[in-house]
C-alpha cells in the first residue's frame, strides 16, 4: 500500500497559534499591484536609490570585495563586526547620541531587531504600548508573541502624554505585564508627525514612574526639511533602547540595521541572535563600514533631504488642490508620509479596489492598528519614491475616487436611506 503523504493544505492544524494569529503585511501585498506601469505606488516606504552616486557605492563595493574578501564572504560574530559598529556609533554622534560598540548589536534591518526584541521580552498577553497608528511592520513582529498591543493616539504633537498617564493609570504602577512602549519620535510611520521636546521628557519621566523600558525607532531623523533637529530620546536617557537602520540614509537592500542598548538588553538579544541567524551578512557591514568612512555620504544625504522635500511640497500642494473639504491630512517636516484622514463613513480598504483602476495605490489606514480595529477612514500616502508630477496625478486620480464615495453617501442622504 503507498504511504500517504501530507499535503500543505492537511497540515493546518501542525501549524503554531502564533501563526494563525498573524496578519500579512498590507505594504508587501501592494508590491505586485505596484509594478504594473499603469500604476502610481502612493503604498511603499521605498527610498529613491536611483539618488545614489554610483561612484561611491562602486567604491564601498569594490573595496569589500578587493581588500577583505576573507572577512566580507566569512561568517562573523553574532554582535557583527566591531568595526562596523564603531563606524555607526561614530554617525550617530552626528544626532547627539553617544553610545559603545559593546552597547551595540547589529540586525538584519531594523525590521529583525523589533523580532528580537519582541522575542526577548513579550510573553502571551503582556503589555505593549505604541501610537495609534504605528508602523505597521512593528504590529506584525509583535503579533507572533502574543501581546496585548494598547494604541495612544497621537496629534500634530506626537504621542498624547495626557492618554499615555490615563492608560498607564490603568495598568498600574510596577505591573509586571507591563514591557515597553514602542515610538517613533521623528516624522512617525504613518503618521508624519514629530514628538515635541516636553513630550519626550514627559515619556522618559514616565518609563521610569512606571516600570516600562522605552524603545525609540528612528530610521527617518536624519530626514527634516524644516525645522530644526529634535533629540533623540536615547541622548535624554541610556535606558532607552534605540533602532537604527542605514535604509532611508544609503541602501535597504544592504540589510544592516543596530540596536544601541544597555548591555544587559544587548547580551539578551545576542542570545535571540545566536540561535535565529548566527550572525547578519558580514559583506553588507564591510560595504556600509567603507561608505560610510571613505565615501561623501553626508553629501549624498542632502540630496536626499533636498529631493525628498520637493515631493513632500508637491503631495501637500495636490491634497491642498485636488482633495475634498472633508478630508484632513498631517504636514510632516520630514520623513517619507503623509496620513490622511476621511469622513468615518468611508473605508479606505473597501475603496482600494477603485483606486487600483484609476491606477493609484495607498496603504488603508487599519493596517496599523492591532487586529484592523480602528483607521477604516484613514490611508498613509507615501512621497519618498515618485516624481513630483506623478505624486499631482496620483493626488489627483484619488481625490476622483474619493468624490465618488462621497457623492454616493450624499445620494444615500438625499433619499433619506441613511
């Protein structure tokens, strides 16, 4: 008699909880929709590559490949090398943050340090508090631990204190369910918005009251076109545990992002490193530790920030020209997005499908909440990657959509059928 084999579909049930319980990632579903040459990609946080001197990522490559082939193609060590945590301890003074190779490991992007950490410390049911919204690739790494994520909106100001104290009120001090609370101070993903100075002392002030460790991503601050730089919650306090990333500055193909951390958060998460991936690409570190030591990368990123301005202006201007009364939006002073704001009758992802035939993607706003509980009026539109004249269309294709949702609403109040 044959044996019987399983098939993928008959293995359902072998599969974890924690997997069953995990959403797919709104942005990664939109990448198949986003190539087709009909259509403008309002969707991905992509950075313009194309902005990259081709001389000086030769330069790094080269010197990788010519000068240290025996370390670049070898493993290394699980923190990474020590070089290139040197060279990016060195950067990170630029933004008033001094930190210790030895307080330093480096991750496969930042999207892998926010696995680790939430390997290292989230329990099912534990506490975690974030923004509302919050970037949607940090609810999806959490969501494999099972925590009880608590969303604090946010204004043009950054995280509400006055929520954060109610809800803290809530848990109560020394709650041992209580892990940490998740920012991104600078330009949020999704919403665009900045802390202010006397909110991230507010914050800190409130870790420590209360127990919970703070953990500051911060990928876009080195992205502002106006204003003037804001500090780092990690330079206001070593307790904070601080995400970086090369991706918006050089290259989110060279998967090289660090976690700077005290180091008794560091040796925890070198033990998550040791038996999830070894040890993060030793020929990405050589490349990232040769551009930024032997390459003008400080040149390279104000024609990012001068290029990225021009379409944050231009997205600002459409949406100021194009977009219904009815809509609101944040005006961020850096960063990659902008988060728009509809009537509450009407739901961004039921509308996705129109936008497409108008040839127009954006990411529906409960995609960054836990469990799609909230946002349904509400889309991320990103700036970063198209043209100035195909962010106008793009505006201008979705505010035809939008039009359409809201005549009908009236239509369904004229006839007295709402």
């Amino acid at each position: 008699m044959p044996t019987a084999h399983l098939t993928f579909d008959q293995t359902g049930d072998k599969v974890a909880q924690r997997v069953k319980n995990m959403r797919s990632s709104a942005v990664r579903d939109l990448f198949a929709a986003a190539v087709r040459p009909d259509i403008i990609s309002l969707s991905g946080g992509m950075p313009d590559v194309s902005l990259l001197p081709q001389s000086a990522v030769r330069k790094a490559v080269r010197a990788a490949v010519d000068s240290q082939r025996a370390v670049a193609l070898q493993y290394g060590g699980t923190l990474g090398r020590l070089e290139t945590r040197q060279v990016l301890c060195d950067t990170m003074r630029d933004i008033g943050v001094r930190v210790k190779p030895e307080n330093m490991l480096l991750t496969s992007g930042a999207q892998q340090a926010l696995d680790i950490i939430a390997k290292a410390f989230i329990d099912p049911g534990d506490i975690i508090l974030a923004e509302g919204p919050t970037y949607l690739g940090a609810l999806q790494a959490f969501s494999a631990y099972e925590p009880d994520v608590r969303c604090i909106d946010f204004d043009e100001c950054g995280m509400r204190m006055d929520l954060l104290e109610e809800e803290l009120e809530h848990i109560g001090k020394g709650n041992p369910r209580l892990k940490f609370c998740y920012v991104i101070p600078n330009f949020q993903n999704p919403g665009g918005v900045t802390m202010t100075p006397e909110r991230r002392k507010r914050l800190l002030e409130l870790s420590h009251e209360y127990g919970f460790m703070v953990v500051e991503d911060d990928p876009y601050g080195r992205l502002r076109y106006d204003g003037g730089h804001q500090i780092p919650l990690k330079a206001l306090d070593d307790e904070v545990v601080y995400l970086g990333t090369i991706s918006k500055v050089f290259a989110p193909g060279l998967r090289t992002g660090w976690v700077a951390a005290p180091k008794g958060v560091i040796d925890k998460l070198n033990l998550i490193m040791q038996g999830s991936a070894l040890c993060t690409s030793s020929f990405d570190q050589v490349v990232v530790e040769h551009y930024f030591t032997d390459t003008p990368w400080q040149r390279t990123l104000q024609k990012f920030v001068k290029t990225y301005g021009v379409r944050r202006d231009a997205m600002l201007a459409a949406l100021e020209e194009y977009f219904p009364p009815e809509a609101s939006w944040t005006h961020p002073e850096g960063g990659f997005f902008v988060w728009v704001t509809l009537p509450e009758y009407v739901d961004t992802g039921s509308m996705l499908g129109a936008a497409l035939d108008a040839g127009v993607t954006y990411v529906p706003g409960d995609s960054f909440y836990p469990n799609a509980s909230r946002g349904k009026n509400c889309m991320r539109i990103n700036f970063s990657y198209e043209s100035p004249e195909n962010i106008t269309e793009a505006i201008r294709r979705l505010a035809g959509v939008i039009e359409e949702r809201l005549e009908l609403y009236r239509v369904f109040i004229e006839a007295g059928a709402i």
